[in-house]
C-alpha cells in the first residue's frame, strides 16, 4: 500500500521508486526461468527473416510476429545482435533484446512474480478501478549491444479512453547510468500525449503525431536503482534508456496495467485473442 506521502509523489512526478521491493532470490528465479525460455527458444538460422526490436526502426514494430505477440511469449533480438555474416555476435542469451508479451499468463513462474502479494493494491493507489494485466516484458539490455529506447510515453502505444495505464519496472539487476538505467521526465506525465502508435486501417501501424514539439532533453533524470527495486510510472510519463556499451546486462521486467472500467481501443497494437481475456492479480 503506498503511503501519504509516496502518493503525493507519484501524483507530482509521474513516477516513484519503492527500493526494496523484491527479494534478491525472486530476482534470481525470474533471470533463471528466463534463461531457461532463451535455452529452449531455437534462434533463426542465417539465412532466416530475424524478429529484432529497435526503438529507432518502426519498420521492426510492425511486423507480423510483433503484432501477434500479444498474447504470445516470443522472443526479440537486439538491432546490433547479427554480424555481417548473418551469425549472432554474443551469445543467444546475450543477443536478446526482449521477450513478450504474455507470460505473465502463460508460464507460471512469470505468473506468479507478476501475481506477488502487493501489486494491487499499488496499481489501485496509483489510480486503477479495476487493475487489468496487460503486457509483460522480460528487457535484457545486454552487455555492449543493448540498444538504446528512445523517449516515449507508454501510453502511445497502449492507451485506453480515458487514458488510465500504469507501468510497472522491476530491477532484476542494479541498473546504473553505465549499464543503462531508465531515465525520466519528472512532472512530465502532465504534458499530454505527444504521439499515437496504431493499427493503420489497411493493416501494419501507423505513428499520429499529436504534438510535433521535441522533448525538453534537458530535464530528463537518471532513475538508478538498485536489484530489487520496483519503479512505477503513469502511462503519460516521459522516458527511455540510453544503449548499454557496459559490460553489465541491465535486466529488467515490465508489467503494464489498464483499468478495465476504461475502454481499450480496438486500434492498440496489443491486441488478444478472445479465449485469453486480460486478467487482473487474483
Ligand atoms: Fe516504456
């Protein structure tokens, strides 16, 4: 439950850090289910169409594997993974950039982090009626290639009328400026939403822009936290990650939360099958 104050926080910023959220050994069986997902995933052989994900390349958000990830657990290689040869780099476990976006549903150690006593009743204090699971991320951000994240607000790309969307960042590792830690726009989440990321009408997604003004660089902060530290964040909140050039892997999970008294929009990317409603924390 989060207190007056941390409250008032969240209100005013658009983001809180609560340190010290998880235990180091619930950090430590996510990283080891998640190791054992990349062991069993078969990467595309040289020849074969690779799925990477990059925030600086629309072209890879708007592929058929992508779209239909929504209810799926499929697996997403950094942009700097293939060498020239069409061979990974790193190591598979290395090369990954992502996996999403449903196993908090589908496999039960992600069901049951994600389920962990004390989500909802956070994402009821940060505003939500009626706490829906909507996406979940294991992002690696590996050593020397992981990519940066440009700045973007969440709920471009998940929105709901009225706009309720929560997120909801666990540090399954320290993330530092060097390993690249999120950054954000404190108070930013006031400042309306700049862009709209949708199915376009005749397939594949289109960017709206809403308000074409660059962001204000400047006031961007670090968010370092340490292993085990929950950041939340209102979907209108500000921020990104710079590329990881470290040695150091900067793993992370995401949740993202609707409410479900809003509407979610038929246009989301994220779309689910019928047979797989969105479900709340019990
Ligand atoms: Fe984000």
């Amino acid at each position: 439950m989060l207190n007056s104050q941390q409250l008032s926080d969240y209100q005013r910023d658009g983001f809180l850090v609560l340190e010290n959220f998880t235990s180091h050994a619930d950090c430590d069986a996510l990283l080891t289910r998640t190791a054992e997902l990349v062991a069993a995933f078969e990467p595309p052989q040289k020849n074969e169409q690779k799925s990477i994900f990059s925030t600086l390349e629309q072209e890879q958000t708007s592929d058929d594997y992508f779209l239909e990830s929504g209810d799926k657990v499929r697996f997403f290689f950094e942009q700097d993974a293939f060498g020239d040869d069409g061979a990974l780099r790193q190591d598979k476990f290395d090369s990954i950039n992502k996996i999403g976006h449903a196993m908090h549903d589908l496999d039960p150690v992600f069901d049951a982090f994600s389920r962990q006593a004390g989500l909802d009743e956070i994402a009821r204090g940060a505003g939500l009626t009626e706490p829906l699971l909507l996406q979940s991320m294991l992002i690696f951000k590996p050593p020397r290639i992981g990519g940066e994240v440009v700045w973007h607000q969440d709920a471009t790309f998940l929105h709901t009328e009225p706009s309720r969307v929560l997120g909801m960042w666990f540090a399954l590792e320290d993330a530092t400026r060097e390993n690249g830690c999120l950054w954000g726009l404190p108070g930013g989440h006031r400042m309306g939403l700049k862009s709209r990321f949708l199915r376009a009408p005749g397939g594949g997604v289109e960017t709206i822009t809403e308000d074409g003004s660059p962001w204000p660089e400047n006031d961007f902060v670090p968010l370092e936290v340490a292993k085990g530290s929950l950041i939340i964040f209102d979907g209108m909140f500000p921020h990104g990650s710079a590329a990881n050039r470290s040695a150091q892997s900067r793993h992370a999970y995401t949740l993202h939360l609707v409410d479900g008294i809003c509407r979610y929009l038929p246009e989301n990317w994220l779309q689910r099958d019928h047979k797989m409603p969105l479900k709340g924390f019990n």
